[in-house]
C-alpha cells in the first residue's frame, strides 16, 4: 500500500514541473487526492459494499471535481494533471503510466450492460477536453489530442486529432530514440521544453526540436574537431558545458539592474 502511495506521488512530481515535494503533492494536488479515494472505494466495490463505495465516490466528485466510478480499474503510477471535470466511467480500464488532463471523458455510447467504456494500455496520455468513448482499445504509447473525440481503437503509438479523431502519426522506436536523444540534450544546455511534445502537430514543438537537433550535431562536430586537433599535437581545454539556471542573475542582482524594487 505505501509503496503505491510512493510511486503515485514520485509520478505526479515527474511529469509536473510545479510540484515542489511530496507533501505539496499529497496536501495539494486534486487528482492525486480523486486516485487516492477511488483506490479506497474501488477495494470497497469489489468486497460488496457497492452502495458506500458510491456514496464515497460522490463526496470525492464534490471535493476534487474528479468523477471515477469505483467500479473502474486505474492501474499503477496514474496522474490526472488539474483534474477539474474528468470523468471515468464504471467500465473503464487504465493501464500503468497513464496521464490525464482536465475536462478528460472515458464516456460510454450504450445504455446496456457489460463494458461499455474505453480501455487505455500503458503510457496512454489524453489531452485536456479529449473525449474517448465506447467500449474501445487505446493502444500504448498513444497520445489523445487535446479536445479530441475518438470513436473507434486508438493503435499503439498513435497521436489521434480532432472531431472525429484521427491518426496525425505514429511513433516508432526511432522515434523514441530521438526524443530521448533531444531530452538529454536539452537537461545539458539547461531547457526545459515543458508543454512541448513531437507527439503532438505543434509547430513551435517542432522548431525546438529542430533547434535541439542542431545542437546535438553541432557538438558531435566540435568533438571530432577536438579529437583531430589531439591527434595533431594540440591541446584543447575540457571545459563543462555551463547550465543556463547558473547564468541567471539572482532576484537582489536583477532589481539593481531593472533600476531596483
């Protein structure tokens, strides 16, 4: 159990750059406290106790405007970013490492019994006001638009766009490899590419990636410059790149500067 309460607070402070610590996110943060009472709930729902895993339920609806059926199946390492308006419906299934935005619906399309909402594999992220609907398969990997409706099976690694949704790309495992690639790059010069995503058809996300490329070619260069000039006898200095968060002025240093407070 606390292992669990662990892992679902290190994830939220992974992939939210404004949770400062755990206890910010464990006092704090709505879509951890929704993930917190539906677990209670959920183990209340499969023992019987149906009608107050509801109640319950609805006093979580109330107090973090995140509505999950208890009867729904969350998996491990589950985020739900802002959290207002998600709605995840009873026979819903989400795998591990999935992320979700607000106004996020796991809707059904039917009034009969049996499953009857969507099922999410593992790494699924679903953009803000997305809408995923019917007793439907979203494949790993895949990215859901932000205000997006899907209708039909999502394959792995595919980014899906508007009304109805459709596939925008796949992601390949050389994808894969150059996004980690880009990451590595950018930790070094210090940037931070927050909100900015090859998965998704943003052109300034492109344009930085781009950028990071650049960077990463340049250097490769610059190495095979200095490995020559080695091997011809000169000396060539190691110096560390420097991380842009130590290049900025502190906040007394930047006052005086601006012509002070």
């Amino acid at each position: 159990m606390f292992q669990r309460l662990r892992e679902d607070i290190q994830c939220v402070r992974e992939r939210d750059p404004a949770a400062r610590n755990a206890f910010e996110v464990f006092t704090s943060y709505p879509g951890f406290h929704a993930l917190l009472m539906h677990r209670c709930n959920h183990w209340l729902w499969r023992r019987g106790l149906r009608w107050l895993a509801r109640f319950l339920s609805l006093f979580a609806r109330w107090l973090t405007g995140v509505e999950i059926h208890p009867g729904a199946r969350i998996g491990r390492r589950f985020f739900i970013d802002h959290g207002m308006g998600v709605v995840i419906g009873e026979t819903a299934e989400i795998g591990d490492d999935c992320t979700l935005y607000h106004g996020v619906t796991l809707g059904g399309t039917s009034w009969e019994a049996g499953k009857r909402h969507p099922t999410l594999a593992n790494d699924v992220v679903v953009g803000a006001g997305a809408k995923i609907l019917g007793p439907l398969q979203v494949g790993t990997g895949a990215r859901i638009g932000s205000n997006a409706v899907v209708l039909k099976d999502v394959p792995e690694g595919a980014t899906m766009v508007g009304i109805p949704a459709r596939v925008a790309g796949v992601r390949h495992a050389a994808a894969d490899s150059d996004a980690r690639r880009r990451e590595a790059v950018a930790r070094k010069i210090g940037f931070d590419a927050y909100g900015t995503t090859a998965d998704m058809p943003d052109p300034v996300a492109r344009a930085l990636n781009a950028l990071l490329d650049h960077v990463h070619v340049t250097d490769q260069r610059l190495e095979e410059i200095r490995t020559a000039v080695r091997g011809l006898g000169g000396e060539v200095a190691d110096r560390p790149v420097p991380d842009i968060e130590d290049c900025k002025l502190s906040d007394d240093a930047a006052d005086e500067v601006g012509g002070g407070r």
